[in-house]
C-alpha cells in the first residue's frame, strides 16, 4: 500500500501570554492508503492539534508533512484551503450542517468550491446520500432529520469529493449509544470499500472500531500499536438490535 500521510518531527508550539506552549513535540508518524486509524488520548494530549495538521486546518511550527505526494508544510491559507477541498473529507460531531439548506445541498456545497455545475453538483449529491441511506431525504432539512441522519448526510458530504481521506472528529460525539454504534457501521464499511479513515476520538470502545490506534500523551506519541480487539459492527447493532 501507498503512504498518504507522512509526518516527520513535526512540533507545534503556541504562545501564550509569556509562555510557550508545546501542542506536539516531534511526531514522526505514517498512514497507508486504506488504513482505518484512531487518534487517542486525554484533553491537552495534542491529538486535536495533530488532526488539524493532519486535516490542513494548520500548519506545523517544525517538521515536514507529505499528503498524497505534496508538501503541505508551509502552505498559505488559501492553498491549505485548495488541499483541503480536494483530499479530505471532514465529519464533525456537531455535524456543521446549514439549517436552512435541503440534505441534497448540504452534500453538494464542497462541489460549488471545486468548480462543478449544478447538474453534476446534484447527480453526485444523490449518489454521495444513497451510498449512506439517505436518498429519501434529499430535501429535508437538518431540523427534520434525527441526530443520525444528520450524521449520515455530514458523512455523505464527506464523500461527495471522493477525498483521499475522510477525517471524523469525535463522530459519535452528540449520538445515543445506538446510533452511535450504527455510524460507526457505516465507517466500517466505508473502510471495506477502500477509503482511508482517520478517527479522533477519547472514547476507548469508539476507538476500537479502527484497525490502528495512536495514543497521544504531552504531545507524544505514547503508542501507536494494530488494535487486535477490532469491535465487530454488526455484533454491536444486533445486541442493540431489540423489541421496543
């Protein structure tokens, strides 16, 4: 397999005030095409500031990062933006959908900055909400949709680029148990398909869903281990699977 992701030593420092703070120190870490990986670790570990690096939301202080080939390490805003747009597919927990406009729109709004006409816009829309189960709300809006469906049509909008990565932040976040365990199906079998996933996530049986596991601590990688305890998705949804 083909690496997608190379970061070597990369550090990120903010100041604050007189102090400095160091967000990550030295992270050397490589992803394959194809791989499922969770980042974990505990608030401050510097796993969101890794997914922001990762993600092209940011920039490193030090070190070097190679996505897909190029060298995204010092790019300026807006050619972060054009990478961005092009390579990554990004979920959020609090789904960052626009209330006003239909699921079919939502989806579609990552094609407008890519340039494509209305037509294709729509035509691959439709295919990106099918692919999550969700063609039949194409024109409902966020407000008529449940938690899950939002969170299908934010995945679905991941996809509609056809990223190299689909990057998920605290996915399940602002989902019950059940749905949460049905999202991460649709993970799973996104992955199956051949997508590259990167997950961040501070919940242990979230994280077992992925195939890799890296833990951060102090803005180390404190381990970076193949999670041998994969949560088989279909086993979880049968066991939530019961009569109301």
């Amino acid at each position: 397999m083909s690496t997608i992701i190379k970061t070597e030593n990369i550090s990120k420092m903010y100041q604050m005030g007189n102090e400095t703070i160091h967000a990550l120190r030295s992270i050397s870490i490589e992803i394959k095409k194809g791989e499922y990986v969770a980042f974990m670790g505990p608030s401050g570990s510097g796993k969101s500031t890794l997914m922001n690096i990762v993600g092209c939301l940011d920039t490193p202080t030090s070190g070097t990062y190679i996505l897909n080939g190029n060298d995204v390490s010092n790019m300026v805003d807006n050619e972060l933006a054009t990478v961005r747009n092009k390579e990554i597919g990004f979920v959020f927990q609090t789904f960052n959908l626009l209330p006003r406009s239909s699921s079919l729109d939502n989806v579609a709004l990552p094609l407008i900055y890519a340039g494509y006409g209305k037509t294709e816009r729509n035509e691959r829309a439709m295919e990106a909400l099918n692919s999550v189960g969700l063609g039949s709300r194409a024109q409902h809006k966020p407000n008529e949709l449940s938690g899950g469906q939002r969170q299908r049509v934010a995945i679905a909008r991941a996809l509609v680029n056809d990223p190299s990565i689909i990057l998920a932040d605290e996915p399940t976040g602002n989902l019950d148990t059940k749905t949460s365990y049905e999202i991460m199906g649709l993970f799973e079998a996104l992955h199956a398909k051949g997508n590259t996933i990167i997950m961040v996530t501070h919940e242990d049986d979230i994280a077992h869903y992925a195939h890799r596991i890296v833990r951060l601590r102090d803005g180390l990688i404190e381990s970076d281990e193949l999670n041998q305890n994969i949560t088989v998705p279909a086993m979880k949804a049968a066991a939530l699977n019961t009569p109301e």
